[in-house]
C-alpha cells in the first residue's frame, strides 16, 4: 500500500487497549475537554481552543483534509470505554524520499500510562509493514520532556535540536528532532524491548 492509497481507505489500526479510527462530530465534547487545555496545547503548534466552535472547526478542517485524502489521522478511543482521549497522525510525508513524520496529542487524564506509546508503536508499524517507509520522524518542543520520553519508548533517537527553528507560542522555540529507521524497527521486532 502506498501512501495515497493508505488516506483513500484509512485502515483502522488496534491495540489491547485502543481503538485508532477517523475523527468524526461524535468526538467533538471529548476532544474540546483536551483542546481547551492549556497544559495540554502548551507543546503544539494549534491556539488552545476557547469555545466549542473553534474545535468544531478543528473537526470541520480533519474531515475536509480526509475527503481530499490528505490526512492520515486517527481519532484514539479507548476500547473498553469507547472515550475518545487524543490524536495521532503522519503529520507530513515525503514520498520521494520514503519518509514520514508522527505527531499526537493525548488528554492530560490519560498521561503517564503508555497509551501514547501504545499508540504510537502502531503506527510506526503501520508506517513500516505497510507502508514500507525507510524513515520515521517526529520532532518536539526542546521543554516537552513527556514527548520526548514517548519517543524514546517506541525506539526512537534523538538526532539534535533545531535552535529556534519554529515561532510557536509568542516566541522561536528550539526543537528537538528524533527518528527511527526501518532497519532499526525490524532490529527492535526481532530483540524486543524489556
């Protein structure tokens, strides 16, 4: 499967725990309780959400982007509530060179659990097995330690810091970029992590 074809069907990918599916209006009181957060939206790139319509047309953005297949984001609903707690994406895709970039957001109740690394953990599968990416990447706010440890849990490298190279949040923010190559993934698959 290439990746047009990956954002034309939009597989749903399971866990034990998560369900990982489109985003749909259904989603939009749970995902305000999160977007609304400033301690949430403090290390990414969007305004915290005032209102109610501002993640409506947060929605209304994702949902045009899956029309158009151009989003490959999944909605992450835990399976034995069915609450809806976060995103995960290939925020970006370059397929001249095989190589794609990660990028979530997770609801504040459900840190420090790994949902985030569960989640993540699939989709560097799916990016891998089916997709047959070489490269995936992810890049953080230098201060967001959280992420970072994320990353690190799902076998990826710190590669250095970009020094105020975004001007996110009112200033120029550095940021620190990781990766993981395929041949470290299957490396990973065949001498799995303690």
């Amino acid at each position: 499967m290439n990746i047009n074809e990956a954002c034309f069907q939009h597989p749903q990918l399971e866990t034990p725990r998560l369900l990982m599916r489109k985003v749909t209006f259904k989603d939009l009181e749970d995902m305000h309780a999160y977007t609304s957060s400033q301690e949430v939206t403090k290390y990414v790139p969007f305004p915290t959400h005032k209102t109610l319509e501002d993640t409506r047309k947060f929605i209304d953005f994702i949902l045009e982007q899956y029309q158009i297949n151009k989003k490959l984001l999944w909605g992450i609903q835990l399976r034995e509530t069915q609450k809806f707690i976060g995103t995960i994406e290939f925020v970006s895709f370059e397929p001249t060179h095989n190589k794609a970039e990660i990028a979530y957001i997770l609801s504040d109740d459900y840190w420090g659990n790994g949902i985030m690394s569960e989640a993540a953990d699939e989709v560097i599968k799916f990016g891998f097995q089916t997709l047959n990416l070489t490269r995936i990447q992810a890049r953080t706010f230098k201060e967001n330690i959280g992420s970072q440890k994320v990353l690190e849990k799902v076998g990826m490298t710190f590669e250095g810091t970009l020094r105020k190279s975004m001007f996110l949040k009112g200033k120029y923010q550095d940021i620190n970029i990781f990766s993981i190559l395929k041949g470290e993934y299957t490396s990973q698959i065949n001498n799995p992590r303690t």
